[in-house]
C-alpha cells in the first residue's frame, strides 16, 4: 500500500473531481430497496442483504436486475457461494416479527461475510451514518497500487482513510465513497 500521505492527496484529488450530486448514490440505492421491499412485500433489510450478495463484481444495473429476478422466482445466475447467501439472507424474513433491526443487521452480515459486501450492505440501509467504506475493486485499483485482494489490516488502514477524509469534509463516509466510485467509474 502506498504511503498514508499518498492515499489521502489521492482521496482529495478523486474527491475534487468527483460531483456534488454522486455523494446521494447510497440515500437513492436506499430509496431503492424500499421500493422493492413494498413491490415485494419483503423487509428492507432482506431486500438490502439479497441486493448486496447478487454484487459480487456486478455493475449496479446487473446487480438490480439480478435482485429483482430472484424476488420474481428465488432463483440466481450468480456464483454458488453468491446465490446460497441470498437464498439464506431471503430465509430470515420468516424471523421480522421476533428480531430486532440491529440483530437482524448482525445475521445478514455474518451470511455476507466479505468486507466489501457487508459495507454495501450497511451502506444502503444507513447511507446517513454507516462507519463503513465500501472498497470494492475500482477503489482498490485506485488506492491499493492496483491489488484486488489487500490483507484485512490494508483494507482496514484504507477504510480509515477514508474515515478521516469524511470527517475532514463534514460528509457522511458512504458519501465520500460515493462520489470517488462514480468519478472512478467514467474512466
């Protein structure tokens, strides 16, 4: 990983290209999912939790339609792995009534298991105030020296970056986040 002085001129220098409008892109997902929760008459979270596994190196609209064909008939073109967390997440909808929001989060989550995932997940459902910073493969190319698969504590240190930078600029992380994928995105 380059050094910390490095990481944080390259999230000022994406962030100054980024637009203003792109840091909405979590709060619009978020509108998303509860508009597929009430079409569905599935929870949020569990909409949140099968969008989110169906990610996996998916682009966003690939990954909506993905979400909204298994909704239709629960079945999956994704990897394996992928479709058996979604079918595990979509199992919990059976257990709204007895769990909490938080315990719920908790379960989806441990069925998510990556990083990446997890943070999307947690992202969109809290787009306001998630502490988590969704690095996917076109952030790590850009902050990673172009690895895809940094260890847990590189991952860590970047998220923190991150982290800092959002606090320095008075913006929610997903926000931040946000508005450097969909500049990062356009190249």
């Amino acid at each position: 990983m380059s050094n910390s002085n490095q990481i944080l001129e390259r999230i000022d220098y994406w962030y100054n290209k980024g637009e203003k409008a792109s840091e909405n892109w979590y709060s619009e997902a978020n509108s998303y999912v509860h508009n597929l929760s009430l079409i569905y008459n599935v929870p949020v979270r569990v909409v949140a939790g099968v969008l989110a596994s169906l990610s996996v190196l998916k682009r966003w609209e690939q990954n909506k339609e993905m979400t909204e064909i298994f909704f239709e008939c629960q079945e999956c073109k994704h990897t394996t792995t992928q479709a058996k967390k979604a079918e595990s997440i979509y199992g919990l909808q059976r257990y709204e009534d007895t769990l909490s929001d938080t315990e719920l989060d908790r379960l989806i989550m441990e069925f998510l298991g990556g990083e990446k995932t997890k943070s999307f997940y947690y992202s969109i459902i809290y787009p306001q105030t998630s502490p988590y910073v969704v690095l996917d493969s076109w952030m790590l190319k850009a902050f990673n020296n172009g690895k895809l698969k940094p260890s847990k504590n590189q991952y860590q240190a970047l998220s923190n970056y991150f982290i800092q930078k959002a606090y320095e600029y008075q913006i929610p992380v997903s926000a931040l986040q946000a508005r450097i994928w969909c500049k990062l995105r356009e190249r």
